[in-house]
C-alpha cells in the first residue's frame, strides 16, 4: 500500500518517509534496530547517554553503515554528564539529537550552529512552551502510558493536543500508549505530526531484548505495566513504567519502602556477557547474553503492551503500522 499520504511536514524536515519514530529503548535499541528502522522509511534512535565516546563514536559508525543514507538520531538524558559523549556525537555530524528530562536551555543554538536537528521530549503543556521558546525544532510530547523514564502525569489523549496547541507552529511528536496504526492514526488525528514508539519494538527481532524480557511484553496486559519508582539504582526520583515481575510484587508487599529498606536490597540478580553484575533495583534491562534471574530486572514497557502479541523485523512493524495507518485515515 502507498502510504505517502502519512507524509508530515516534520517527516520532511527529518528526512523521513512515514512518521514512525522508534524511541531510545535504552540497551535494547541496537544500532542494527535503529538502521532497520529508518531503512523502512521512519526514523531509528540510539540511546547514548550512558556509553562512553569512543563505543557512542563506533555505534553512529555502525548505523551510518548499515542505514544506506537514511538519517537516524542519538538520544541524550540532560540529566546526566552528556558533554564528552555530545561533542563526539557531533564531531561525528549526527543529523539529529533527541533530549528528554530537562531543559534544554541554549542546547539548541549548538546543535543549529553544528547543522544538527533537535527533538526534546516533555511531559506538560509547560515544558513544552519552554522547549519551544529555546528553539528546538520538534517537541515530543510524552503521555503518562508510556513505557520507561515518564516525565509528566497526562495521558496523551489529553496531553498531545494541548501541546500542539500551545506550541504551534513548532510539531509536536505523540508519545506513550501507540503500537499500532490505530495509535498512529489517532494522534495524527490530534494534531501530532508523528508517533514516538517504544514498547512496540522491543519485541523487533533487531532489538536487544532478552527472552525473558521479551516474552513478558508478549504476554502482558495493559494494567501489567505499572507506574512506579521502584527500579531507581542509578536515576534516582525519576518515576518509570515497567511490567509487574517479582522485584515489584515484593516491594510493594513490604509497603513499598525507600531504599536502603527495599526486599533484597543489594542482591547481585544477574550477569552479563562481559561479567558485570547487576542488582535487584537498577535500571537496567535483560539484554541477551545475561544468565541469572533476570526477570528480576526492571522490565521497562508501556500499557501499550497488551497489545504488542508477534515478533517480527523493523521493517515489518514500520510497514503494518503505517498500513493500518493509511487504511483508517484514507477511509478505506
């Protein structure tokens, strides 16, 4: 099916074909996924804020060489020491830099004067117009069902219009709760100009996810994806969606405590390939090769979940998405 029709204007000013962004999934987001994603005509997104520059440098590499041209991004968290990792990903002339918790204060200004788009993400009307006043170029507005770090407290039923029109002309990306073209659909419907996916691609056959991880966002619901601030070793007071496992189950038995007090507190739950070891409470994610029990790990998904049930390529999740798109806004 034909799906130019979806083409936005911010689809044009990114360079994309359809407007399908895969969102920074954090260790799962490969630079295999990212390049996967903007070969099928979106946008694929690397997570670098906690990669030292010299791997940011060899993942950027990775993805121009399998991206055959198409542009891609880099998510930075401005919570965090991003200076030495920005500047190589701009030495490595990025063409877009995504941002989330934070302001981006002058941040703009460097990226323009580097030729260098940027999309910041916000969870309130507030935010946005601040973003917005500092120049960025797209704003992400993020609604409270979205899966991982979620930053403000609307759903994006509410939220994406009130964006849009708060910030106009500046676009506003829709995310939190789409996995599907009737997702898609939808916030084009409210005003968005694309969609901001996560969830969904965790279970891309390009996606570091492990098993485990995999198939718990296969067979979740809805309501298994809980809000909570129970996985926060290393991004402390930063409240997340992550599916309910038995780290959850547990703290919240025990009157969901703060640390030091938590069940287990401490305790190594899993491995990786390169024999780090990672505790009960971080914030980090199963990725393959991990040994242990991982399903102890933060499990970091949406409520969109209950409705993500197939693995399948990047190419095939972009293309189904963007069909169903075109079939509900095209009438047919």
């Amino acid at each position: 099916m034909n799906t130019s029709t979806l083409t936005t204007p911010l689809c044009r000013l990114l360079g994309i074909r359809v407007p399908v962004i895969q969102a920074p999934i954090g260790s799962a987001a490969t630079p295999e996924l990212a390049a996967a994603t903007s070969r099928a005509g979106g946008l694929g997104t690397l997570a670098l804020t906690w990669t030292e520059p010299q791997q940011a440098v060899e993942q950027i590499r990775r993805v121009r060489e399998l991206a055959d041209g198409r542009p891609f991004a880099v998510n930075l968290v401005l919570d965090f020491p991003i200076d030495d990792v920005m500047t190589a990903c701009l030495n490595e002339e990025v063409p877009i830099v995504s941002t989330f918790w934070g302001d981006p204060g002058d941040l703009p200004a460097r990226l323009h004067a580097a030729g260098v788009l940027h999309l910041h993400t916000v969870g309130s009307v507030e935010a946005a117009e601040r973003a917005a006043d500092s120049g960025v170029d797209a704003i992400v507005a993020q609604g409270w069902e979205a899966g991982g770090h979620v930053r403000g407290e609307v759903s994006t039923l509410a939220l994406v219009p009130a964006v849009v029109d708060a910030v106009a002309p500046v676009p506003v990306i829709a995310a939190g709760g789409i996995a599907d073209g009737r997702g898609l659909a939808a916030v084009l419907a409210l005003g968005a100009q694309a969609g901001w996916l996560g969830t969904r691609f965790l279970t891309a056959r390009e996606a570091a996810t492990h098993e485990v991880y995999r198939a718990a966002v296969l067979r979740a619901a809805p309501q298994d994806a809980v809000h909570t601030r129970c996985f926060d070793g290393g991004w402390p007071d930063a409240p997340h969606r992550s599916l309910r496992n038995s780290t959850l189950t547990a703290w919240e038995a025990a009157g969901s405590p703060a640390a030091p007090n938590r069940p287990g507190e401490g305790v190594i739950v899993a491995t990786d390939s390169q024999g780090r070891t990672h505790q009960r409470y971080a914030d980090m994610v199963p990725i393959p090769g991990m040994t242990g029990d991982v399903e102890e790990l933060a499990l970091y998904a949406g409520q969109s979940a209950g409705l993500v049930r197939d693995v399948l390529t990047a190419e095939r999740i972009v293309a189904s998405i963007c069909d169903q798109a075109q079939r509900i806004t095209s009438g047919a």
